[in-house]
C-alpha cells in the first residue's frame, strides 16, 4: 500500500526476521475481506496454500455442540510474517530487524513516527500524560501452546478437574498443528499451584486435564508462560507526529478476534486516512481516529464482555450443553436470539426445545 515513490518508508521490528512467538492465528472471513477489497494480491498470498473452514464447537461435560456460521482462515504466524515481509519489500519498505526502540531520539527527522509496539509499548509509556491509556489486567490466566493434534472444528473445551475449571482454546492452523490456548481462573490457578510451577510442569498438568482430547500428542511450549490479559485503550490516540497503531493502542481479547487482524485494520485505516488528507499530518491523524475509533469503541466493549463471561464460567458449568453453547454465542449482546436463529437454526431450535422442555 506504499503507492507513492516519494514517501520513504521504513520499519524497525525488535525481533530478529525469522521470530514468531506463538503458533498460528485466524481470521474470520469478514476480518480478512478488508485485506481483500484493498490489497488482492497481498490477500492471495495471505491465503495461497491455507484452507478456509467454516466449523466452529463447543465441548461442556464431554458433549460437542456445532456452532454454524464461522467461517475460519488459519494461518502459521511465520507464514504470515513472511507474507507480510515480501509484500512490504515489493511496495520499497525498509525493514531493519533486532533493533529495539526505547527513545525516539533516532527518528526527529521524521514526518511521521507509527508506534506499533504492543501492549508493553516503550513508546506509549514515554508520552503517557499525552496519549493517558488506560490499562484493564484481567484476572483470568493465559498460557500459549501448541500440538500435533488436528484441532479441525475450531474448539472451545471447558474442562471440570479437581482443581477447578481449565479452558483451551484450539484451533488447527496448519496441515500439522494447532494451537492450544489454555485459560483458568485465579482460583483454579492458585488450587493448582501453577505459581510455583516450572514451565514444563504446567506443560504436563495442562496435558493431563485435556489428555481425552489430545488424542495422545503432547504440548508444547514456546516461551509458554502464564499471564494476565490486559485491554488496552488510550484518551488519545496521536501526539504532535507520532500515532499509536495495533496493541499499543487497542487490544481486544483472545475471546473476540485477532490483535493482529486489528493491527491490519488500523494500518488501512491510516494509509485511507492520509489518501484523503494528502500530507497534512496532524489532518491525518485526526481522520485516522475519527474512521477507526467508533468500532474500537464498540469492540472494546463487547471484549470487557467476553472477559467476563469466561471469568465467570465456573458458575454456568451446571448448565446443559445446548444452554451453555446458546449463553455463549449471546454473551457480548452483539447477537440477539433473532440474529443467532438466522446463523445457527438447529442451535437456537435445540435451544427453545430444552427450554419448552423444562
């Protein structure tokens, strides 16, 4: 999207070119259609080779629950930053790898600094009484696996032990893995005593709790260590030329969506912003907030939501399938009981019947 010979673009990643932390991630179908409608060949190389599934489960007291309508791109995180990589080398972007920014010393000759620094953002925390986030920790607990195991419906598993309720969150995003995001909260973690841990020893505890649905394949770890989820927002979004972008200036929630599918959003939204406002930065980053700021607004929203319910879902675990499926899929309030019997028929007519039945 760097359509203008004159700009000269560069970007400084702190981690070397080849570094991916994590293991695959998804796109919904309507994520990935901006990506479509303004960069189709970029979108081609995002999705060349990738699958697109449109199977979605729940799994409450060992009984999956089909959720229609959720249509899925997965992708390897390393196949996407090599996309990513190749499509800003095409367009004449500068990429310098292992170079991390602490100070902005280096780049005073700038017309425009993006700071795209993640949830710990150096850069936000330089000019906090300018941008004045607000930084929500959850309290529930995240540790990012991976597997073998083929996890083709993209698969919430909501485990009962005796320590309290475990949470993965899988989903395949290759011909050979998944990922495995396991959530608890506070309590359970304590019970368990993951805070005296080794890595490797939550590695194990967490495998044997879901040992029925790893099929006999293992986890594994990549810097696997449990933390807090924190949602992110800021009172302002740019000062003088610098703008906040991606994590540093929004999260959601892993319940919700991609940070990185919002990451790619804000970026088109800056670059719509500057083809309407032509150089005039200040002018620029007023429209990038004005475009950008009612979703993020209503997202953030409906993340604080998410949140909750899982933070809450050792007091729903009574619950029928079918009910806790149905609590599921309406808890933002995002989608109504009409909405829901559009998307999902045979949930909400299985839904109505257990009511009637009760």
């Amino acid at each position: 999207m760097h359509d203008n010979p004159s700009h000269d673009i560069r970007v400084v990643e702190r981690n070397p070119a080849d570094a991916t932390y994590g293991w695959g991630v998804v796109f919904s179908d309507v994520a990935l259609s901006f990506v479509r409608d303004v960069e189709p060949d970029l979108y081609a190389s995002l999705t060349e080779g990738h699958e697109v599934h449109d199977s979605m489960q729940i799994v409450h007291r060992g009984q999956s629950v089909p959720l229609a309508g959720n249509v899925w791109h997965r992708l390897a995180r390393i196949d996407l930053l090599r996309a990513l990589h190749k499509h800003c080398e095409q367009a004449g972007v500068a990429l310098e790898f292992g170079k991390h920014v602490t100070d902005l010393g280096g780049f005073s000759d700038c017309d425009l600094i993006v700071a795209a620094d993640g949830i710990n953002s150096a850069v936000r925390s330089l000019y906090q009484e300018h941008f004045q986030p607000i930084l929500d920790v959850r309290p529930n607990k995240f540790a990012w696996y991976g597997t073998q195991q083929l996890f083709n419906p993209l698969s919430l598993i909501f485990c009962k032990c005796e320590d309290g309720v475990l949470i993965a969150h899988a989903y395949r995003y290759s011909k050979a893995a998944s990922t495995f995001v396991v959530e608890c909260d506070p309590k359970t973690w304590e019970k368990a005593g993951f805070a005296t841990m080794s890595e490797e020893e939550s590695l194990a505890y967490c495998k044997e709790v879901f040992k029925d649905h790893l099929g006999g394949h293992r986890l594994q770890s990549n810097n696997s260590n449990w933390f807090n989820y924190t949602i992110v927002s800021n009172r302002r979004w740019s000062y003088r030329n610098i703008v906040l972008l991606g994590d540093a200036l929004r999260t959601g929630h892993p319940s919700i969506g991609s940070g990185t599918r919002l990451a790619m959003q804000d970026s088109i939204a800056l670059f719509e912003a500057f083809k309407s406002c032509g150089d005039d930065v200040t002018a620029a980053l007023h429209e990038f907030e004005r475009i950008r700021r009612p979703a993020s607004d209503e997202l953030q929203a409906a993340a604080v939501k998410s949140a909750e319910w899982y933070e809450a879902v050792k007091s729903k675990m009574h619950l029928d399938p079918v009910a806790f499926a149905y609590d599921y899929m309406v808890r933002t309030g995002r989608v109504s009981h009409e909405e829901l019997r559009k998307r999902d028929p045979e949930l909400v007519a299985a839904y109505e019947s257990l009511r009637h039945a009760s």
